[in-house]
C-alpha cells in the first residue's frame, strides 16, 4: 500500500488528482494521499512524515519541483512523479530520476501507469535503468505525434525574416542551422560572418513563428524535425554521437547541439548514411 503525497500550488489540479487517485482500481493501492501547495509546505510534509510516492509538479512559485529534491535527504526521498503542464523539462526528470512524467490535464490510466510503476519500483521488480529507459521512452512516444505534414505546394522559404531592434534581418535559409522552441519561446539559430574572427559564428534570435508554422515552410528535403521541440538543417549535422535509449545527440555546426527522438534518431542515421 502507497503512501501518497500531491505537490501542486493549484488547487483545481490538486482536486483533480485527488478524484483519479480515488477511483477504484487505483485507491485499492493506495494507504493514504496527502496534498502540499507549494514547495515549502512540500518539505514539511516530508520531514513529517514517510512517503512512498510524491506527486510532484514542476512550475511553482517560490521553489520549484527540482528544487523541493535538492532540499530532501535522498536516503528519505519518496519515488518521484513529476505532473506537469509542460513536455520541456523531461530530460531534467530523467536526470532527477523519476519514474514517470505526467502532462496535465493528467489521464487516468497515465496515472494508473504511473501507479503500478511505483508498486514495481517499491517492491524492486523494476531495477534503476529500467526505471530511466521507460521515462525516455515517455519522452520519445511524444515527439512528433502531433507535427504537420510539410507543405504540398513544393514552395518552401528561401530566406528568413527576423526582426532585430529596429531593422528586420533576411537570412538566407542555408544559414539556419536549427529551429527550437523551449518554454513557449521559438528560437532560431543561425550561422553568421564574425568581422572579428576567420570563422561565421553561431547566434540565436527570437522569432514570432511556432515550430509547426516553421515546419510546415521549411523544404523537408533539407530541414527536419528531429525532436517535438526542435527542426535542424541536415546540412549542418556534424556528428551522430550515441546517446541514451538508442537515441543521438546531433553535433552541429557552430558547436551546437540538439538531442533527437530515439524514432527519429532512426531517421536520421539512415538518411545521412545513403
């Protein structure tokens, strides 16, 4: 039987939980659940009492999730399962080491995953890298599952309209060398002349253009998207260096680097390998 604690400075998603985690197939696993506002009253909790498993969300005001684990004592850390609104900060989970990493609004049999998980983990029939390679392949299962088809007009931008203080820049589209979006904000990186220095140098602007608009204008003969939050030129990919779960960190130009999906990390090995 687990002992539960929700982490979560709203309270509409702490009631949420609450009312999935009651549902029959799930409470029947369940001691007790206890609810914390924010990080603060999270460490109280903790310190009073002996959790098995911590609903933890993310964004909080004051002290966030990863900061409420810096402050707990790891031989007393409950297993851990991040909820959040944002699909952004996986990786940090992973390096966290949590077991599973929930988007809200959550699903109910998301959380009855995430349940039978902890059971497994408490009752060590799932070791520590099992643990890891599930939650990437969390990570994995959500790239792309919504990304537009490329455009079937066959007319593609050639150049980038980028407004820059009080000038618009218009970069020619084999200088872009990724496009990625991070906390809402789409960011292009592009390879520029350095006056300074023999070589271009690698800067990143701002652009008002999500990713799928971006995508869906960009030639898929040259660009593609290798991740849920970013789009790379394959012109630009340097190196294929193995990361974890069969995927690839891409080594680009400019000393650059973007992690891809482990599916399209697939992809991509085998087009640059023709």
């Amino acid at each position: 039987m687990l002992n539960v604690l929700i982490v979560d400075d709203e309270a509409p998603a702490r009631k949420r939980l609450q009312k999935l985690l009651a549902e029959k197939s799930i409470a029947k696993e369940l001691s007790g659940v206890v609810e914390a506002a924010d990080g603060i009253e999270a460490l109280e909790k903790l310190s009073e009492g002996s959790f098995d498993v911590v609903f933890l969300d993310i964004q909080m005001p004051g002290m966030d999730g990863f900061e409420v684990l810096d402050r707990v004592n790891p031989e007393n850390r409950p297993v851990v399962v991040f909820t959040t609104a944002f699909d952004e900060y996986a990786i940090r989970a992973f390096e966290a080491n949590a077991v599973d990493y929930l988007l809200k609004p959550v699903p109910s049999d998301r959380l009855r995953e995430a349940v039978e998980r902890v059971k497994a983990i408490k009752s060590e029939d799932a070791p520590e890298d099992d643990r890891l390679g599930r939650l990437l392949e969390w990570v994995d299962s959500q790239a792309l599952d919504k990304a537009p088809e490329s455009s079937s007009t066959g007319s593609y931008l050639e150049q980038l309209s980028i407004p820059y203080r009080d000038r618009i820049l218009i970069i020619p589209i084999d200088q872009v060398v990724s496009v990625e979006i991070a906390e809402g904000i789409t960011r292009v990186y592009i390879l520029e002349e350095d006056p300074t220095g023999p070589r271009p140098r690698l800067r990143q602007h701002i652009v008002n253009y999500t990713l799928d608009q971006l995508g869906s204008m960009l030639d898929p003969n040259s660009f593609m998207r290798v991740h849920r939050s970013a789009i790379v030129r394959f012109g630009h990919i340097k190196e294929l260096i193995p990361w974890f779960s069969g995927r690839y960190k891409l080594a680009l130009t400019g000393g650059h680097e973007v992690i891809a999906s482990r599916e399209r990390s697939k992809i991509v090995k085998e087009k640059l390998m023709i």
